[in-house]
C-alpha cells in the first residue's frame, strides 16, 4: 500500500499543467440555430426513450407487452361488465424472436377506433376521468405496437368483434413514428369464433425468463390479486393441451369503481384556471359546483365570498389574479373529502384467501384501511401477510408482493413507496427480527395493493408508487395492523406450547406418583392416576398451577 501512497503524493504534488487556450470557435447566429429547432413527436421521442416505457431490456420487453395487453383486456371486460376469460399465448419463433397473443371476451373495439388506439402513441379513453382502472396513461398497447415494430419490423395485428350481429375485423397496423399516426396496411372482415371480444398479437425481440420477474410471476399474481378472472396461459414450447390454467374462484366481479371529478384539494393553480376555462356553465359558482367533487351550492358560494369575486362572474373570463384567489380560497375552505365508493379494494377476506391459495402457511390476515385523500386523488391500501410459510428460509427476509390497481409490480422495487413503507416499518415491535432498511427476517410473505382513481407512478412504465407522505402512513398503518394480529396469534402459539409442555410434566409426575402409590399401598394404579388427574385438571382451572 505505502509506495502506492507515495506515487500518488508524488503525482499530487505536481504543478498543474497549464490550461491551453480555446481554440477559436466560429459563432453560429440564432437564426442558424432556429433552424435547428422542430417539433418532436411522442412516438419519436419513446423510440428513443423506451425504457421510460418498461422497455430496456428483452426479458423486461415480454413482460411489459404481456402485461399491457391483460391490463387492457381486463379493464375493458369489467368496464362493460364481462367476467373476464383472457387467453395468453407465447410462442417462440427463434432464440431471440416471440409472439405474444393476449384475447378476451370483452365489448370489443369499434372499427373506426381501432388504428388510433394500437398505432397512435397517447390516445385511450381512461386518461381524461378519474376512475379506477389499470391502465390510465393511454400510451400502453400503442408503446407495445412500436416496440414490436422497432425490434422486427412487424405489425400489430387485431381482431376485434363487438357483438355476434356484426362481423369481426381484422387489422394491421404500422406506426408512423415521425408523425404520431397509424398506417393501416391491413382491414378485413374475417370469420371469428367469438361473438365479442379482442385479440391482439405482436411479433418482438425478447428473452423468455422464469422466476419473479417473468411473465409467469406476473400471471400468477395476477390471479391471485383478480380472483374473478379466469387466465389461461400458454407458455413458450407448451402444446394447446396443457395450458396452465387459472380458474376463476369466484364470479362475483368487484364492484363497479365510480368515475368522480377532481378534488378541490387536489387541483393546481394552473390546472384551476384550465378547468373553468373549459367549463360550460356561465357563472363562477356553477362551474365549481359542476365540475369539482364535493363542492355543493353552499360550498361554492362560501369560496366565490372568500376570494372576494361575485358568483355571477364568467369562469371563462376569471382572470389570473382572481384565480389565484379562488385557488387561496379553495384552500381556506372545509371541503369535504371525495366519496368513498371510488375506490374498490380487493377485501380482507378475498386477500386471506389468495394467500392461502398461494403458500401453504401457518397464519394468515389482511387489512383494508378506510380510504384515504393524496393530491385530492382518492386512494385505499391494503395488506396482507402469511406467516410460517412451509419452505420459505427462516434466516431469510420475507418477500412482498406489491399491487396497484389490482395489477402486480415486479420491476423497481427500491424506487416504490410500498418497499419504502415495508421496510420502514419496526417488526421488531412484533417480536419479528428485522436488519435495517430490509423487511423482517421470517418465512413470511407480505402482499401490499393500492387502489386508486390515479395512481402516483414514478414513471410511465407503471412499475413503482411515487412516496406520497400520505400513501406511505396507510401502508404503514396497514402493516402494522397485520403485525399485531400476527404477534397476538404468536403470543397465543408460545402459550399454548408453555402449556402443553407444562402438562406433559405434570402427566410425567401423575405416573410416577400413582405407580410409587401402588407399590405402597395397593390401591390401584389406574384409580390413583385417575383420581391424580381429576385434581390437576381441577387445580389448573382454578388458575392454582
Ligand atoms: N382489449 C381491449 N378491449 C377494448 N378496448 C381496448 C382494449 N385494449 C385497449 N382498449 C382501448 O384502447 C385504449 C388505449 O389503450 P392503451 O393501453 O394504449 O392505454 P390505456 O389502457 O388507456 O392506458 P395505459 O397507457 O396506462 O395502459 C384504452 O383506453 C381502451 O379504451
Ligand atoms: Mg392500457
């Protein structure tokens, strides 16, 4: 190590060498550089951009298309009121090359719809409301379009029926990158066997992967968080015959999510102005009362009184400074928080039941918390955990699982408020061993779902929930529920064996004592147990040993 030292001292100790002089550099005028400047379009800027997508790597490429094909074929199943059947295939074409197949037997897609909808980037029918669903970007399937069209040169092809009086149609379709738009190379009517419903299918590079970030995890999961759905799944090399199924355990679908208008809360000064601009009632008053959550007749008068502007005032022609006011009002103002019946979770009872489908385990239990307000976004957290999980180490950290939207997260787990509330939270309060920054060390699993009108991801890919304060307490709070009931189960399990092993002492001395009693006396060995173990008996209820 020492002569290392001393080199480096050595190289320190020199004197800087001296700063050349910047070469001369010809000036470019603003005109030069205007001509530089163009509009660039969302497709372009994703080509480059795709990991911001969920597509950098060719494992992580399969699992996002699949993933965004279920996410669609679900919400558009409940959204109509189906009970969802999706059939997932994977084939592969050559070492690097798969066809993905994801169909469903939702409404199907009208034909004017479909090239917007699977060759233009940002365009979906779930970005503009407020309701629970799991796609809410609007840039999913499209994304997967052009990845596909990226890595082979091949088209997304759809076929999409929406009622058995109709005839079903065939598309293919490229995406003009340049310009955001479809380019239909293919619309036919073709023979289907579905009287409604969707099938996709796309051609890409990728890499198939068991384990827990595969596309098996991820349908496993996700029969497990939907367990109204039935999926089933043919992975690569696998005949008809022996897809893997998942049935459905119920088929009473979650309730229908309602759509609800943006909290008062939660809206931004700019956003404040956009929407009254974009209002269609005539005064201040009826614009707050129509388009905001929660704001009745009253309400909006105690606002309009506060931000010192009449009620009669156009929305269209507030101008920026009484915006501001109305904003500052906003917030001075008791306002109710959103209704409840926006959020749906998935139930305590259904969460056990999913565990225990799952793992074979020695305790399970579950927590939905009371919904709850981040942003003015209505949201609910729930928990779940197995305890004494038969082959889950015990010297090793529990694994969680985390939902959002009833949809499971594989990627970035580190970048995810839920990891961030799991190992925050003290186990040790629980009796449970816990190294910092980890969660606890015990064969456990720990599933975590949020569901909300809009959930907070760190980015487009959908993979992580931003670490809204609010969010992470409901997480918190929800885990630590379930640590108690599983410390109470614990401490009942401890005193049950102190118990059990106290007796069997008992039993030992009882046997001792009425064959020392026998020998002596001759009274029968099995009258003196007997009589032993009526006293005992006694004795222990009393609470005397
Ligand atoms: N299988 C399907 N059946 C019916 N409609 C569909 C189907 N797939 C997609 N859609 C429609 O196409 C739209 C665009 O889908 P896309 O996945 O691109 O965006 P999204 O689901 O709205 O949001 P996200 O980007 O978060 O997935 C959806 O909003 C939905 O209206
Ligand atoms: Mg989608």
């Amino acid at each position: 190590v020492k002569p290392d030292r001393k080199k480096k001292r050595g190289v320190n100790a020199k004197a800087p060498a001296p700063v050349a002089a910047p070469a001369e550099q010809p000036r470019l005028t603003a005109e030069q550089m205007a001509a530089q400047q163009r509009d660039i379009s969302v497709a372009e800027f994703f080509t480059k951009n795709r990991h911001l997508l969920g597509f950098d790597n060719p494992s992580r490429a399969l699992l996002t298309t699949v993933k965004e094909a279920v996410d669609n074929a679900l919400d558009a199943c409940e959204e109509a009121g189906y009970l969802p059947e999706v059939v997932v295939g994977i084939e592969q074409k050559s070492e690097t090359r798969f066809v993905v197949s994801v169909e469903d037997n939702g409404p199907g897609i009208v034909h004017g719809q479909i090239p917007n909808i699977f060759g233009k980037l940002l365009y979906g029918s779930k970005f503009h409301r407020l309701r629970q669903a799991r796609g809410q970007q609007g840039i999913g399937i499209s994304a997967a379009a052009l990845y596909a069209q990226l890595t082979t040169g091949k088209s997304i092809a759809i076929t999409s029926r929406t009622a058995r009086s109709r005839p079903a149609h065939h598309f293919e379709i490229f995406i003009d990158t340049a310009k955001n738009e479809p380019v239909t190379t293919k619309d036919e009517q073709v023979r289907w066997d579905h009287d409604h419903g969707t099938r996709v299918e796309l051609e890409l590079e990728a890499r198939y992967v068991k384990g827990e970030k595969g596309v098996d995890a991820y349908l496993r999961q996700t029969a497990l968080a939907n367990p109204h759905v039935t999926l089933r799944y043919r992975p690569p090399g696998v005949s008809n015959g022996e897809m893997v199924v998942y049935e459905r355990a119920t088929r009473q679908p979650p309730p229908d999510p309602k759509e609800i208008k943006p909290h008062p809360y939660g809206v931004e000064l700019g956003m404040l102005i956009k929407i009254l601009q974009g209002s269609k009632a005539r005064r201040v008053k009826a614009a707050l009362q129509q388009e905001f959550s929660r704001v009745s007749a009253r309400i909006a008068a105690e606002i309009c009184t506060k931000a010192g502007i009449p009620e009669s005032a156009d929305p269209r022609r507030i101008a920026r400074q009484q915006a501001e006011a109305l904003f500052a009002a906003i917030q001075n103002t008791k306002i109710m928080a959103p209704p409840a019946d926006c959020v749906v979770p998935i139930g305590e009872t259904q969460l056990v039941k999913a565990l225990e489908a799952n793992v074979k385990a020695e305790f399970a239990a579950a927590v939905t918390r009371p919904p709850a307000v981040y942003r003015g976004n209505p949201f609910v957290v729930e928990a779940g955990i197995a305890y004494g999980i038969e082959g889950y180490p015990p010297e090793e950290a529990a694994d969680v699982l985390r939902f959002a939207n009833r949809v499971p997260l594989l990627y970035q787990p580190g970048a995810c408020a839920i990891t961030k509330a799991v190992v925050t939270t003290d186990w040790r309060n629980y009796n449970l061993p816990q190294t910092k920054n980890a969660p606890p060390t015990a064969p456990m699993l720990i599933m975590v779902h949020i569901g909300s009108v809009w959930v907070p991801f760190t980015s487009e890919a959908k993979e992580a929930v931003a670490h809204y304060p609010e969010i992470i307490k409901e997480i918190k709070l929800a885990l630590q529920e379930c640590g108690r009931r599983l410390m109470t189960h614990l401490n009942k399990r401890a005193h049950a064996e102190y118990e059990a092993k106290r007796r069997s002492i008992f039993e030992l001395y009882i046997e001792e004592l009425s064959r020392s009693l026998d020998e002596l006396t001759g009274c029968g060995k099995e009258k003196v147990r007997a009589k032993l173990r009526a006293l005992a008996a006694q004795m222990t209820k009393k609470g005397e040993i």
